[in-house]
C-alpha cells in the first residue's frame, strides 16, 4: 500500500466522513448550499461527545463556572454596541474577470506563504509589514495596490486578473422580524456566541450568586456569511461554537489569560493528540476589544490552522452594553484590597474569553483518528481504515454480533445488549462475516466488538475484540459493563 500525501488524506477523510455517517454536504439533493453542511449518524454523536467532553471541563469540573443557552435573536442594538454592526467585516475584492470575489487579506497572506516557501524571507516579511499596516489603518486602496505590485493572480484563473477596489463586506446575516420589513425591524443571527453571555452578565451573577472571578460559558450556533467558504468544514456559514466568559477583576487579566491559555490547551492534549500537532499563535494584530489574544492552532493537513482563540476582552462589551443599554454593569466586590483596606467595591468586570469551533474541533478528531492500515502478511494482502477515536468520544462505544443468526445467538446477543443500552451507545449487527463486522466498526471508530457465540450459551462468556490492537479475549458477559465503562469513562480526560 503506497502512503497517501497529506491532499490525499484529507480527500479521504472527507469521503470517508460522508461514507460512514459523519458529515453530508447540506441539502444535498438539490447540489448542496454552499458552506453549510449536517451532521449523520454517526457525526451527530460524535459532536455530542465533544460537546460533552467541553462541558464537563468547564462547567462540571469549575465551581465558578456555570453554563447558560441563549437565544440565537438578540436585540439589533446588541450588535451596534459590541462593534459588529460596524465593525464586522472583511476586505472584499473581485476578479472582474473571472467574476470571483476574495478576501483581500487572505490573497495577500497566500502571496507571503508562496515567497516563505520559496526562500524569499525578506519578501515574505516586507509583504506582511506593508499589509498589517494597511489593514491596521484600514487603508483599503493600499491593500489594492499591494495586490497589484505583488502581481497576485486570481488563485482559480491563469489569465490576467481585472481587480476591482477593495469593498468592507459585513459578515451577518440580517432579516426581518414581524411582519413589517422596515429599518427598525432588521435583526441578526448572532454571529458570536459571546454576546449572549454579557447581556445575561448580571441575571447570572445575582442568580447564581456568583463571585468574581467566574465564568459562563455556552454551546451554540453562530452565522457567518463567510464570503470564501473553503476547507470542508473548517469555515461554513452556519457553525457552532463552545464560548466561556470569565469575569475578573480589573489588573488581575493578564494572570487569568495564562491561566486560561494552558488550562485550554492541556484540554486538547488530554485526548493524547500527540503535543507537536499543536501550536499557539499571538495575535499581533488585536480585535477592538481586545488587550492580549492568542489562537491554538492545530496542524490539519493544509498548514496549521485556528481552532480555539483566547482572548483578554478588557471591560469592552460590558462598558458598551452599559452605554447602549443604560442599565448598569457593574458589580460590588465585597473583597478587601490590601493596599487601601477599604472593599475594591463597584467597577466593570474584565473578561478573558475562550472561543473554540466545535466543527473545527470535529475536523480536528477526525483527521487525527483516521488511518489507512497495512494487514498485510506474507499469505495475504490486506488492510483496513480505521478511526483511532479516543474511546470517551467514539459515537458507538460497542458492537454486539451474535455469531450466526440461528440456533438462539441472536437473542442471546439481544439480551446481552440489553443490559448495556442504557448507559453506552452500543450497535447489534448479525449480516456478513465476522472480519466484514469488524472492518464497518474499526471505519466508525467503534473500540469493542463483542461476539457471542455457542459457548455463550453454555458459560456466557464472550468474545471481545479491542480495535487498536485487534486482539481479542474471552470474558463474563457480566463484565462487560465494567470493562467497557472503564475504557470509555471521562475519568480519562478529566
Ligand atoms: P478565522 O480567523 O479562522 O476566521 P476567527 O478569528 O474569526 O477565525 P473567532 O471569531 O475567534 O474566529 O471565533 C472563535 C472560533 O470559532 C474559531 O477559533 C473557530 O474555531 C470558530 N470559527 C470561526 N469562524 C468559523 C467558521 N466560519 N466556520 C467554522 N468555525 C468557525
């Protein structure tokens, strides 16, 4: 078997995620809708066991932290205070051409990545000066011009590109609420979850009878009308995200940015992902709100890409909801400071956010569980594809397979499942041969089979076969809660 290159592989992971269950293009009988894509079966509890897994860390495992779920609609004035109104937008630019259109940005950082891989350093970091400046006094007409003495061509043309100028494109979604359709009546599909969090800041904090620090953290989709949608699911329209804010008391954000900064990452390295796949990325170029950032990048087969961001937000959203809104942000700190003996008392909270995608994470699992196996043995060629889920996030944690479909097996395979069903995801299948059972559950990730056979009618023990090593052993089908459990258990991550 000849090893695939890393367009290969990914190539396979997104056949194989449509194969198997995990991911289809979105209305797909009508040709798809750009960007947008569902979850199947097997996707669908794959994402769920993410999920979990974030939520138990943050909200399960912190006694300051608890997690709320918002609305997806949200008051218009919400997105006029925390800047995406007029803030959230992308440098456009079209191929008159080709009538394709791109981020100006990205064609630039192309061009730096093409001279790094070149050689031409000096070029490389001349280039990305020239362009943080630009984007830094959003300079618009500069970022054309660096397009056209860097000769960029339009990445899916060969002939000579016709460049428009560089346009701001606003990345929310809009409609109409009610049945009137006038300026008043425009909402947003939030296009952070974030949002969500500070404006419930205060029902939480006196609710739940918080104490700062603490954090709120929430699940949920977010809407991007992402003018390039590339790299399967890596940037869709339609996401989700996994956000906590943590409130803290001003001068004390630098400490709980590290803090968060490892705590997160130590997340993503406790599914045993091997620690040199993984890399943070400051921001140098800061968002509006913010006063330090950091991305956890993750190395996907096309280059190291974001999949979590850390960031300090100041007292930004807070301050602004306070003026937008007129109500008060504030919280009292009883706490005593040392250096005036009087309470800290009334003030802003500050915030460190942490904002990981769920469907990048997803990508992120698949790639890094997907492999193509060698069986091969001087008799016989062979091979298998197999998904080296860590166990806790596996969507079927066991397969049941009664031997033969006679002679009693399959309802002695029934009843085994039965006393497991309720506490794991578990699959009974009795059509093809064994090895075939096998292959179809190593390609989903499964991490047991267990085979009942007629010795299980006389001693009821079992055949259970481990999918990494593919060794198999004789148990007591009463073990079987107790040996699955054990492997499939947060306690490994937590
Ligand atoms: P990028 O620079 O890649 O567009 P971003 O910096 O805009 O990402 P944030 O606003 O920090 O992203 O959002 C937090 C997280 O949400 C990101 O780390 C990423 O995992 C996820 N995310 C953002 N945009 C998308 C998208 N269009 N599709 C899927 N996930 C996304």
């Amino acid at each position: 078997m000849s090893t695939p290159n890393t367009d290969e592989i990914f190539k396979n992971v997104i056949a194989h995620a449509k194969e198997y269950g995990f991911v289809f293009p979105s209305s797909e009988i009508y040709d798809g809708l750009s960007a947008v894509y569902d979850y199947g079966q097997n996707g669908a509890e794959l994402k769920n066991n993410i999920k979990t897994y974030w939520w138990k860390a943050m909200v399960q495992m912190h006694d300051n932290i608890v997690g709320i779920d918002s609305a997806i609609f949200m008051h218009p004035k919400i997105w006029k205070a925390s800047g995406h109104v007029d803030g959230f937008s992308d440098p456009m630019i079209d191929n008159k051409v080709t009538q394709k259109r791109y981020r100006a940005d990205q064609l630039l950082e192309d061009k730096i990545a093409a001279y790094d891989a070149a050689g031409q350093t000096d070029q490389a970091e001349l280039l990305q000066t020239e362009m943080d400046n630009a984007l830094k006094a959003e300079d618009l007409p500069r970022l054309r011009e660096l397009i056209l003495e860097h000769e960029i061509k339009d990445p899916l043309s060969k002939d000579r590109p016709d460049w428009t100028d560089v346009r701001q494109f606003n990345l929310m979604f809009s409609t109409q609420v009610g049945a009137l359709a006038d300026d008043s009546s425009t909402i947003y599909l939030r296009p952070e979850t974030a949002q969500g969090i500070f404006v419930n800041f205060l029902n939480v904090q006196k609710t739940g009878r918080m104490k700062i620090p603490f954090g709120i953290a929430q699940i949920g989709k977010a809407f991007r009308n992402e003018v390039i949608a590339r790299q399967f699911i890596i940037r869709m329209r339609e996401f989700e995200q996994m956000e906590m804010q943590f409130f803290v008391r001003p001068g004390t954000q630098k400490e709980w940015f590290n803090k968060w900064k490892e705590t997160r990452l130590q997340w993503h390295l406790a599914l045993g992902t091997d620690a040199a796949k993984y890399r943070y990325h400051e921001h140098t170029k800061l968002a509006h709100y913010a006063d330090a950032a950091y991305d956890i990048e993750f190395d996907f087969p096309f280059g190291f890409k974001e999949v979590e961001g850390i960031h300090s937000r100041t007292d930004f959203d807070l301050s602004q909801h306070q003026e937008f809104s007129g109500k008060k942000m504030q919280y009292f700190d009883p706490e005593v400071d040392p250096d005036t003996n009087k309470p800290y008392g009334n003030y802003v909270p500050y915030v460190i956010e942490t904002s990981i995608g769920l469907d990048r994470m997803f990508l992120l699992t698949m790639i890094n569980a997907y492999k193509e196996e060698d069986l091969s043995t001087e008799e016989k060629q062979d091979s298998r594809t197999v998904l080296r889920l860590h166990p806790c996030l596996a969507p079927v944690k066991a397969a049941i397979f009664p031997l033969t479909k006679k002679d009693g097996l399959p309802e002695k395979a029934r009843e085994i499942m039965d006393t497991l069903k309720l506490d794991f995801n578990i699959q009974y299948e009795e059509k093809d041969a064994i090895g075939k059972r096998y292959r179809r559950q190593d390609a989903i990730g499964t991490p047991f089979c267990i085979t009942v056979d007629h010795q299980t009618l006389e001693d009821n023990t079992v055949t259970i076969r481990h999918r990494d090593s593919m060794a198999q052993e004789r148990v007591a089908a009463d073990q079987l809660d107790k040996i699955i459990g054990d492997l499939v258990s947060w306690k490994n991550v937590l």
